[in-house]
C-alpha cells in the first residue's frame, strides 16, 4: 500500500483552511490544519505553505486571469500522519 500511497492512492491529506476568504489590505489571515490519514501511515518531511491572490489582469485591450504570491514559508519539523486518523 505504501507504493500507491507515493501515487497519491490512499494517501494522507493535510490542508491548511483559511478560516476568512476575503481579507483586506494589511489584514491577518487566520488559517487552521485539517489532516486525513491516508490506508496506512505515512512520514511527512514539511510542509510548504503559500498565500496566493488571484486577479484579472489588463494588457492593452485583453483581460486575463493571473496569481500572485503573496507570502510563503515552510515548516521543516517532520511527523508521521497515521493511518485513518482525522484532525481537524
């Protein structure tokens, strides 16, 4: 099961849910983890986190949908998510 596991099949999910989904300029976004064990436990290295706006962009007399990073990071420390378990 760990091979499909490297596939996704049966993997672990982990989503960072942002509690808010407008926020004004200069405002702080409050965010909390939801985790999901996959079929069998899995070893989690880190955990890259990015705030990304999107927006329609303007060139001459087309618009266009674009993204922008706004702040990102990552949490370095590993742990193991196991199987079938689910923090919210």
């Amino acid at each position: 099961m760990a091979l499909l596991s490297r596939f996704g099949i049966g993997s672990a999910t982990i989503d960072l849910i942002p509690d808010d989904v407008t926020v004004q300029p200069g405002g702080e976004v409050d965010a909390h983890l939801e985790l999901e064990g996959g079929r069998s436990d899995q070893t989690v290295d880190d955990i890259e986190v990015a705030l990304v706006t999107r927006f329609k962009a303007q060139r001459e007399d087309d618009s266009y949908p674009a993204q922008y990073v706004l702040w990102e990071t990552e949490f370095r420390e590993g742990f193991t998510v196991e199987a079938e378990v689910d923090r919210s």
